[in-house]
C-alpha cells in the first residue's frame, strides 16, 4: 500500500462477510434499528459508551450515522454495522478508531446489543476488522481499552489474542464523572502472524 497516499484516497473494504456476521457501514436507512438496539439496551450500553445518551430519538440516529459517513469517507473513523447473516439483525458496531495513518495503528471500539451477546457475534467481528487492519491496511498496531470492569469486553480481546499490555491508572473520568482506569490491550504485526485463527477462514473480506 502507497503511504503517500492521502488518507482519503485509501481503499477500505465497506462489506465484511464472517461465517455468521455481516459488516458494513450503516445507512440512514438504518436508523430505526439502530433506535431500537439501543433502547433495547440503554442501561447496560450506558455504563461503559456514551452512544445511549446520544440517541434518544430517529433524529439523533441520523445525526450519529451521518457523523460515521463523515468519519468514513475523511478516513478519521471507519465504523461497521454488525448484522446477522441471513436475517439482517443489527446487532451492534464495530470501528476502527483514532487511524494513525502514517504509523499505521488502529483503535478497535465495539458495543452489541443485549439480546446479541454472549452467542459470539462480537469475537467474529473484532476478528473481521482486526484482519482487515494488519491484512488490508498494512497495520503495524491495533489495541483495544476498556474499563476494568467491563468482563465482557476483556474476553472479547482475550478470545481475539489481543496481549494485556498494562493498565493506566485514572487516565479518563467514568460515566460518573469519577476518575478510572483503563486496560490497555494490543496486537503488533509479530503477534498477528503467530495467531491460530488468522490463518482460517472467516470467509471472506471483500
């Protein structure tokens, strides 16, 4: 891949295919069900994103999905809607965040509605994105944060390979307004290579 290459003009996949999930950016169209995922599951998204406060009615949708478009098209965000293949369910969003383009590293953020969880559907798309960065962007980093207490999100990178490279301690304030720390987990190229599932099909990226 060309590094002179303003960020704009670089190519990105916009449609994911994983054996059981769907990725690709979300349309205005996708509003209602965006709504909905998020009424569905408001308070246990609450404790952790700020998506939730943000979208309290199809107007906000709308904004939060022209604000992605934005992000997707000046290559400052790359976010996907996860959808279940066959039935077409929004689950949730998976983005690259924060690109360092000339560095070449990529943040992974990620919510999944209520209803959707514990069946594997997130560990299917950190892995679709996370291949796309290291296999389709030439990615030399790609980390993850979470709060400490988000179990769920750690074993969503744990289950995808990501090593725990240490905690900053009172980095950010909480929902609360409280400091809190976050877990810093990552993946750099060496440690790509050596992963059991990035050499399996997740069917195909296109």
């Amino acid at each position: 891949m060309d590094s002179r290459l303003s960020p704009t003009l670089i190519p990105v996949p916009e449609v994911l295919h994983g054996s059981r999930v769907l990725l690709r950016p979300l349309s205005l169209g996708d509003a209602p069900a965006l709504l909905q995922a998020i009424d569905e599951s408001r308070e246990l998204l609450g404790r952790w994103i700020c998506v939730p406060d943000r979208v309290r009615s199809l107007d906000d949708a709308r904004v939060i999905i022209a604000r992605d478009q934005a992000g997707w098209l000046l290559r400052e965000r790359l976010s996907f809607g996860i959808f279940e293949r066959g039935g077409g369910c929004l689950l949730g969003d998976v983005s690259l965040l924060h690109p360092n383009w000339e560095l070449r590293a990529f943040a992974v953020g990620y919510w999944l509605r209520r209803s959707a969880q514990g069946r594997g559907y997130m560990r299917e798309a950190v892995r679709l994105v996370t291949r796309l960065a290291f296999e389709g962007l030439g990615a030399n980093r790609v980390e993850i944060r979470m709060d400490p207490r988000n179990v769920r999100s750690r074993a969503v990178a744990e289950s995808c390979g990501y090593v725990l490279e240490g905690t900053l301690r009172r980095s950010r304030l909480d929902k609360d307004g409280k400091p809190a720390d976050d877990h810093v987990f990552s993946l750099v190229t060496d440690d790509y290579a050596g992963l059991d599932w990035h050499n399996h099909s997740l069917s195909d990226v296109r």
